[in-house]
C-alpha cells in the first residue's frame, strides 16, 4: 500500500506529537478501527522507519539472534575449561553491554557450551533464582535447624536455652552481610549448601560476637569454593580420559588440573585454619567468662555466709533474751523462792 503525500505530510508533523503507532494510523486514515497490525498499519511503520522516526507499538520486538565469531568460540570454551560460568564468559565475550542473569547473551553462550560439549557444564547455571528472604517465624527456623542437622527438635517443646539459640539464629539469618553473599550464589545448589552449613556450625552458638559471625560466613563460602573446584576437576579429569589420543589438549588439561587441584588444597588449608581460630578464640573466650562467672558465685557465696552468719547470731542473741525474760520471771515467782528455801506456803502461813 502506498501513502499520498497527504498522509505523508500528516505523518512528518504528527509523529513527535503522537508516538503510538495504532493512534496515529487511526488519524492518519481517519478509522479507529485500524491497527498496526492492519495493511494501513504496516505502510505506516514503513515510512517511519524509512525516516528514521520512533515510534511505540504493542508489537513484540524478536531480540537478534546472537552470533559468535570463530574467536569468541575458541575464547568461550577456552573459559569453560576453567570452570567459568556462562555468566561470567558472556560478560566477558560482550564487556560494554549489560549483562543479566538469563539474558540472550548468557543463553547463546551456554548453548554454545552445551552444543560443543553436551556433557560439560559450567558452574552456576541453574539459572537465576529470586532473592533470598531471611525466615522470620520459629517454625521455619526449626525446621531449617532439623534439614541441616539431622536433628528432631519439636517448635512447641523448646526449653529456654534453644529457644534463644531460635532467636539468634533468626537474626543471623537476616544479617545483611548474609543476605548479601546467599544472594550471589545464582546456583540452587550452592545457595541450599551455605545456608545449611552456616545453620549447622551456628545455630547452637548464640553468643557468637560479630566478628566470629564474620569468619563462620567466610568458612561456608570455602566451602561453596571447594564443592566447585572438586567438580572442576571431576569434569576435567573425563575430559582427559577423552583426549587421550590429543597430545596438546592432554597437556593443556594435565596444567590446568595441576592448577585446580593446587586451589582445592589451598581452599582446605583456609577452612581448617578458620575452624581452627573460631574454636580456639570461642574455647578462651567461654574459658574467660567462665571464670568471671565462678568469681561471681563465689562473691555471691560469700555474701550468703556472710548473711547466714548474722542471721545465727539474731537467733542467738533473741535466745539470750527469751532466757533472761523467763528467768527475771521466775526470779519474781514467791512460790518458786519459797520452794527453793524448803518452804511450803502452807509453813509460811
């Protein structure tokens, strides 16, 4: 269909005024029920476009299909052999755009990774998940004690001691530093992983002070890194089996094998020297309030013999006077005098 230079002229001085492409084809030819969508329509967005003129539509716009050089394929797998996630090689391969969690740019490269190697995949790609809420009710406190412990504790039969350690842990829960790591985990898995192990090395502990905090959220995360470099490794070691006959893949993957299995002791040395320092520092600081605590009873031991002691002498000094009370009593009994003389009142009368 082809415009007249009535429309045409329309068009040019209408289009800044009215953007929506379904209102201004309406005006255009005079018939509200027109569309977009319609051959009007159609002609419509052709000479906008021809003009480089924006416009709005309800249209769903396709995203361009996402294409990679020969380059950026070596580059993609290369990193893949690493243990990178699609995440992180997309913002690599593309490093001015803007790169989201399951954007076409991720998508294309995993799909990528998956086509050249089905049986590979990188870290992380479960796919982005919502965000991390903290558990506010001690039900569901419990019930994540009970999944990371094994344990069988029951909400409604907590002593007074647990119930704290409940509490605690609720506030730890909703730390923001916690919140903030949990929430960069985009892997299911991983984040399932931390927070039943900071469940299980913390829930009993409630007088952890900041800084142990600090350091238990530290060892969770080694051990998120050492899960991922073991199966870093798993898949790396199939794919020497594989590359048996390939003399310059086996060395390359024999390197980077030596390299991950360097990061995996690395990674055990951090976590045993936190768990190490957390025990240590908790074990002098439990033994230090132990003893302000016996210094405490014993003061309060003191004071309540201090206590008994005045109270045994009230006692004595009350027994003292009732004794004199009842002897100035009988010593004013004339009966009792004329019976200590021998004396009968009788005799006396």
């Amino acid at each position: 269909m082809t415009l007249t230079s009535k429309q045409k002229e329309f068009l040019l001085e209408n289009s800044k005024k009215i953007l929506d492409l379904n209102l201004l084809t309406q005006k255009c030819f005079e018939n509200e029920k027109l569309d977009g969508r319609s051959k009007e329509g159609r002609a419509v967005r052709k000479f906008l476009a021809n003009n480089a003129i924006e416009y709005k539509t309800t249209q769903h716009v396709y995203a361009e299909k996402v294409e990679f050089t020969d380059q950026q394929k070596e580059f993609i797998m290369q990193q893949a052999i690493t243990g990178a996630s699609s995440l992180e090689i997309a913002r690599l391969v593309f490093p001015k755009a803007t790169i989201k969690p399951l954007s076409k740019e991720q998508r294309a490269v995993l799909a990528h990774i998956q086509k050249t190697n089905p049986d590979y995949l990188p870290s992380q790609d479960g796919g982005a998940v919502n965000d991390y809420n903290g558990p506010k009710s001690s039900g569901r406190i419990v019930k994540k004690i009970n999944d990371s412990t094994g344990m069988e504790l029951d909400e409604s039969k907590l002593n007074r001691q647990k119930q704290i350690c409940v509490e605690r842990l609720r506030i730890h829960l909703n730390n923001s530093r916690f919140l903030k790591i949990i929430n960069n985990y985009l892997n299911k898995q991983d984040r399932e992983l931390f927070e039943q192990e900071f469940i299980r090395l913390t829930w009993d502990k409630p007088d952890l002070s900041a800084d142990e905090v600090n350091l238990y959220l530290n060892a969770c995360k080694e051990v998120i890194n050492l899960e991922v470099i073991s199966a870093h490794m798993n898949k790396l070691n199939d794919m020497l089996d594989l590359a048996d006959d390939q003399t310059d893949m086996t060395v390359r993957l024999s390197e980077i094998i030596r390299t991950k299995s360097q990061e995996y002791h690395q990674c055990e040395t951090r976590i045993e020297n936190l768990t190490k320092k957390l025990q240590g520092d908790r074990a002098e600081r439990m033994k230090k309030n132990h003893k302000e605590n016996a210094s405490f009873l014993a003061v309060v031991q003191m004071f309540q013999e201090e206590e008994e002691r005045k109270n045994m002498l009230k006692m004595v000094e009350m027994q003292k006077k009732i004794v004199k009370k009842e002897a100035e009593r009988m010593e004013g009994m004339a009966e009792w005098k004329a019976r200590i003389l021998g004396i009968s009142q009788d005799d006396a009368i």
